[in-house]
C-alpha cells in the first residue's frame, strides 16, 4: 500500500486519504446545513449577502481538516477512547477556526456570518466524531497499517520483537517479515524470516511492501545499495531503525544510537521565528489559564493555611534552558519540614510527609498552577521537559548519557515525556523519561505543543501519572 506524506510529515494510506476526503466534504456540507438553518425564515436578500458560498464552504473544511489533521487524527496509529477522540476534535475544529478568524480580519469578504459559522462549527465536530468513530469500527484493521520488512535478523532487529512486542505498540504497522543478509547471528523468530530467494524490489511486490526498516548489525558489505535505491525509487519508504523506533513510539531510543546520529538526524532546529511564537504562545496561554484559575489557586491557599500554615507557596531550585538555575514556584503539599535536614528527595509513592491538602492538589495537578508566574518571567515554558533540581540533574547526568541535552530547550509545566510516563523517583524512570524529553527536543513545534496540552487535559480528567 503506497502511502502519502502529509501533516508534519506523517505517513498516510489509501483508506485515511478516503477519511480525510469524507471529512472535507462532511465540513463543507456543515456550512450550507448552517446556512439553512440560519436563513430558513429569512429573505433572499439576506440569503443573497453572503454568496457565492461555495468558495467559503472550501474554505472553512479545509482549516478544519488541517486544524484535525495537526491533532493527529488523520495518523496511522491513532486510536483513541471516545472521549478524548471527542477532545481533539473539538480542539481541532477551534484552532481551524481560530486560524480561519485571523483570515476573516485580513480578507472580510471571506466572512459569512457568526451564526452559520457557529452552526458549521457545531455540525463539523458532531459529523466527524461520528465518522472517525464509525471508521475505526467498520474498517479491517490491518488494511490501516503500514506493510514493513525488516532488514536484518541480529541484535538489532530483535530489539522490535523484544520492545514492540504488544500488539498496542503496532497500531500503525504490521511485520511482514525479516530479511537475512548474512552476518547477523539468528535471534529474532526463524519463522518470520522471508526465504524466497528473489531481490528486494521483487519482494516489494510480491508483499506490497510499504517501508523497509534497516536493522542490520554491521552495515559493511551487506546493504544491497542498488537494490535498496530501486526500492526506493518506486516510493517504498527507507527507515533507519532508530528512526523506526522514534515514530512508532514518540521517544528517542538511547541505547541504539551514536553521536553521530544527533549531529546528522533531522529536528534540534531552532529559529527567531519559531522562538517569537513559542514565546507568544506561552504569554497567552499562561495570562489565559491565571484569568480561569485564580478562584480555584486563592481557595486553594486558603486550604494550605488552614490545614498547615504557611508558607502557602513552595520555592525551589530547578535548572533551566542551557543549565541556567531559576527558583520554581508551587503550592506547598508537603509539611514544612519536609527536607528540615537539607537533603533533597525524590518524591515517593504514598510519601507520609504530604498533606491531606497536598494530596489532593497533587492528585489535581493544582499545585503546579503557580508556575504560570515562572513562564510569564520567562524562566519556563508552558509545554517542555520536567524542570530538574540541580542536585538530582549533576547526579543523573553522570550515570544517563545525553542527559543534559534536555536542556537545549526551556522547560515547561507540562510537557511531552510527562503525559507518556508515570510520574519517575529512580535513575531508571529518569532514563525512560529522558528518551520522550529528547524527542521533543528534537521535534518540537507549535503544533506538537497543542497536541501536548490536549493530551493534558485528558491526564488531568483520569489522574494519571499523579503523586
């Protein structure tokens, strides 16, 4: 199954073109239904004012589709429970029209109307909900993912059978076997090895091959290269295995890659423009959040008094963007004299020196709504790596390699490696969080930054990852 490059850069079959198509059309029909049920007892003047519509109705489903498209419904490995399937529709929709509101101010003969608008609006989230729902139901699972052959039978190779094991872990693709071309020792499963004796290009067809996965242990003398490039040139996709293992699990796995593989991979971009807007967009999501949350945060440090005393607020030292040091604000959930010896220490599970207060606000995530103030300063941004205690970050970056290029970007109060892993009190978690950390660092984007705040809201309404 040939597959097409669209939404960052994202893989897409066939059967998610078709989905994609439907949408569209569904959110165009959505601006005539709105028409109709704005106008039904209007005059044909009123009608009249906002014709042709036509251009309009393309206009508005195609920010939808890339406002939905940016949420990551249109991946292959999407899947979703239906309330945050809900969640990222509607956020979808809001940043499309959002998108399409800031357009209206430059072109306002494009305007039709805050009413059909709305209405449209409405319609396209309830048709769309509704058909991705009815997509995932109807459709034969395996036709969705990518067909893949893997390139080696070693180590190397055996590292997808051993981490992507469950059958969750190949949402978007299925093995369609391993290649042996000599060298590597057997490890992965003799019978999933692809024995016909034909060149790749022949085994591309013969198995509809979409990618090709190169996995093999030691490269030299063993690649094909004349093969592969033929391969190549009729669209099978060619993918090194850490890259492999990048997009199939949205971290970066260190212990297959090399220096050289941060020196030569794509992403770690940095630019004034993407800077300006990261920065526009942490300022206004933060004032935002602080003119919704203020009764809850003074309610909040009534509690903290009441229950404890004060200081209602915690400060902290955390290292920051390029190992500069700034003092974290929270809500204090611990007894005052929590580390009345001077040591610093990893939070623990059921941890005796939070308070009842503290347990709460934790389990919430309401302790950390003062860090609002460290991203306004500019110490923090809203989304991005955990901010570490110097302490703990000079010891983790003695036993983790790469550690410290988590700090190539500010951190955030909420972020890509917090909503993919438990919240970490060991060596080994801090590790495991690392790897999500760096692929942030390396793909960070606007987008990716929404996709990051949706995903939140969803850990907050299930409490996940909390303590």
């Amino acid at each position: 199954m040939r597959t097409l490059r669209l939404f960052l850069g994202q893989s897409i079959s066939p059967p998610f073109l078709l989905l994609i198509l439907l949408e569209t059309l569904e959110c165009a029909l959505a601006v005539y239904l709105g028409v109709e049920l704005r106008f039904h007892e209007s005059s044909l003047e009123a009608r009249s004012s906002i014709e042709p519509l036509w251009p309009k109705a393309v206009l508005f489903a195609s920010f939808m589709v890339a406002g939905m498209g940016a949420m990551g419904l249109y991946y292959r490995g999407f899947r979703e429970r239906p309330l945050s399937l809900l969640l990222r529709v509607v956020v979808g929709c809001s940043a499309g029209l959002l998108a399409l509101t800031l357009l209206f101010y430059v072109m306002p003969t494009l305007f039709f109307g805050r009413g059909v608008m709305g209405l449209a609006l409405l319609l396209s989230v309830l048709g769309v909900f509704l058909t991705h729902s009815l997509f995932f139901a109807m459709m034969d699972q395996e036709a969705l993912k990518r067909r893949v052959m893997v390139l080696g039978v070693g180590n190397r190779a055996n590292l997808i059978e051993t981490r992507l094991r469950r059958q969750s872990d190949r949402r978007g693709f299925t093995i369609v076997g391993y290649r042996d071309l000599g060298g590597d020792p057997l490890l992965v499963d003799s019978r999933k090895l692809i024995r016909d004796t034909l060149s790749l290009p022949q085994l591309v067809r013969k198995y509809r091959i979409d990618e090709i996965v190169v996995a093999v242990d030691d490269r030299r003398h063993v690649l094909p290269m004349d093969e592969l490039m033929e391969c190549r040139m009729r669209g099978v996709e060619m993918t090194e295995l850490p890259m492999f293992f990048e997009r199939e699990t949205g971290r970066v796995m260190l212990d297959i890659l090399s220096p050289s593989w941060f020196v030569f991979s794509e992403g770690f971009t940095y630019n004034t423009v993407q800077v300006l807007i990261k920065r526009g967009f942490d300022v206004a999501v933060s004032l935002l959040l602080l003119a919704v949350t203020w009764p809850l945060m003074l309610v909040t440090a009534l509690a903290i008094v009441i229950e404890s005393g004060r200081p209602v607020f915690y400060r902290q030292l955390r290292v920051g963007v390029n190992g500069s040091v700034f003092q974290l604000l929270k809500f204090r959930s611990m007894r005052p004299d929590a580390e009345g010896d001077g040591r610093a220490r990893w939070a623990a599970k059921n941890d005796s020196r939070v308070t009842r207060v503290g347990a709460v606000i934790r389990k919430l995530r309401i302790d950390e709504l003062p860090q609002v103030f460290n991203v306004l300063r500019g110490d923090m941004s809203f989304v991005g790596p955990r901010p570490e205690r110097p302490e703990f970050t000079q010891e983790l970056a003695l036993k983790i390699p790469y550690y410290q290029e988590r700090h190539r970007v500010k951190p955030g109060i909420t972020g890509w490696a917090q909503i993919r892993y438990p919240y970490g009190a060991t060596v080994q978690d801090a590790m495991e969080k690392l790897q999500y950390d760096l692929y942030y660092t390396k793909n960070h984007s606007f987008l990716l930054d929404i996709s990051v705040l949706v995903q939140t809201a969803e850990v907050i309404l299930f409490g996940k990852g909390a303590r």
